[in-house]
C-alpha cells in the first residue's frame, strides 16, 4: 500500500495553481494561508477566486506580496470602506473601488504579474462569469460585491454582483490548470447568500482542498478579529503542508 504525500510534497511535485473560496470578510484568514505557502517557497503559477478568494488572488496576482497584504489588512478600518448610499445595496463600493486602484495601480488582467481568474455573477443572465481581462480592480470589485452590502458593479455594460452567488467555491478560473490547490472557507455569515453552492469542496481531478477549521469570524464591525484569523490561517496552512492528503482532501481541526 502506497503512503498518501503529504500536501508538500504534492506541491513540490510541479506548478500548481491556487484558488480560493468566497466566504464574506474570509480575506484575513486566506492572507494568512497564502502566507504559509510562500514563506515555504510554494509559490503559485496561477490565481482564481471568488469574492473574499477574488480579492487575496487577485491582489497576489497582480503582484503584491504576503507581507504588503498583512500590513494592509492589519491597518484596515471599516471607516475605509464605509459609504452608505441609496441603490441596490448598503454601500456604494467607490471607496473600496478607490482602495485597490490604489493597490494595483491601474493593472489589467493581461498585464498581471500572474494568470487570474475572477468569478463574478453576471445578474442579467443569472450565471457566473470568469473576467479574465480588462481592469483588475473592477473584476475584484465585482466579484467581492455581496448582494444587500454592496450595489452591483456594472462591467461591459452587464450588472455583476458577488462571484460566490454560485461560485462558492471559487475554482472556475482554473478550469484549464492541471493541479489546482483549493483553499476552502466554511461559511458561518448570517449574511449568507441565496443560492449559494454547497459547503462540501469541489472533486476534480488534479485538485486538493484544503479545509482550516476554527477561523474566527470577522464582518465589518468586528474586524478586530482579523488579526486572528489571520494568524489562524496561517498556522492551519503550516499544519496542512505536514498532514496526508486523503481523496483530495486536507483537512486541519481546530485546536
């Protein structure tokens, strides 16, 4: 009987792309995961995500690294993001809009420092989309829009909302990717999306997911608590690196 590798030792077998969950303010805790990898030297060849996924692969593909995002997200108050306005959704979404122009400084998808995809729910045809052209701020912005919180971002002229609506998983704008590393977010938002998919990761051929238990929650008026899940992300990945993959699954328990 032949041992099961180690989530290593099956990144370190060849390129790999990494994708990443939707899963509301989950960004802290995918920060802190993508950290672990990089800091082992696993760096990916290809990003993709959905919403809070869309928005750490998205910043890691057009080149920016852990320690910036760390730094930013621990800096992070909601008084940045925070603009109420009449529409379809509590906030208007231009500061956060202003937020990643600023942290991308114009970038497109083609001009990425790695392939992205991001997934993003096209409201007129009721389907999702992978935008992989044009602005890398406006898919991010798009795919990051939870409906209720955020109004629809019009892209190409279409209203698009949250990529988790029915990408949940976030793993669509690997499609094409031989081994896809799939760092999944278990919801427990009370803002949870109607129509969501499954909790239950992804199986596909050439994909392992990686499920960290015991992130705490963070929202909006608790983003006191990113630091930890941060932290909490971090120490699951390195705890996820050493444990055997079973049936494409990696799955690290709290405590």
């Amino acid at each position: 009987m032949v041992d099961a590798p180690t989530l290593r030792e099956w990144l370190r077998e060849g390129p790999f792309a990494l994708a990443m969950s939707s899963g509301f303010f989950g960004f802290f805790a995918h920060a802190g995961a993508l950290a672990a990898l990089e800091s082992e030297g696993l760096t990916a060849r290809a990003y993709a995500g959905s919403s809070a996924g869309a928005l750490v692969a998205g910043l890691r593909a057009g080149g920016l690294g852990p320690d910036v995002m760390r730094t930013m997200l621990f800096a992070l108050r909601r008084e940045e993001f925070w603009d109420p306005a009449p529409g379809l959704g509590l906030l208007r979404g231009r500061l956060f809009r202003e937020r990643l122009d600023a942290l991308l400084g114009g970038a497109t998808m083609e001009s990425a420092a790695a392939p992205f995809g991001a997934s993003v729910y096209d409201l007129r045809a009721r389907t999702t989309r992978v935008r992989r052209t044009g602005s890398m701020a406006a898919a991010i912005h798009a795919s990051c829009a939870l409906p209720v919180l955020f109004q629809p971002v019009w892209l190409d002229g279409v209203p698009c909302s949250d990529g988790g609506i029915a990408d949940r998983p976030g793993v669509l704008g690997v499609v094409d990717e031989a081994r896809v590393l799939h760092h999944h977010l278990a919801s427990r938002s009370p803002w949870r999306r109607v129509g969501s998919t499954s909790m239950t990761p992804p199986r596909r051929e050439g994909l392992v997911s990686v499920g960290i238990e015991g992130v705490p929650r963070v929202n909006p008026f608790a983003l006191h608590h990113g630091v930890a899940a941060y932290a909490r992300g971090e120490a699951g990945m390195r705890q996820a690196l050493d444990a055997p993959i079973r049936d494409g699954v990696v799955r690290v328990a709290e405590g």
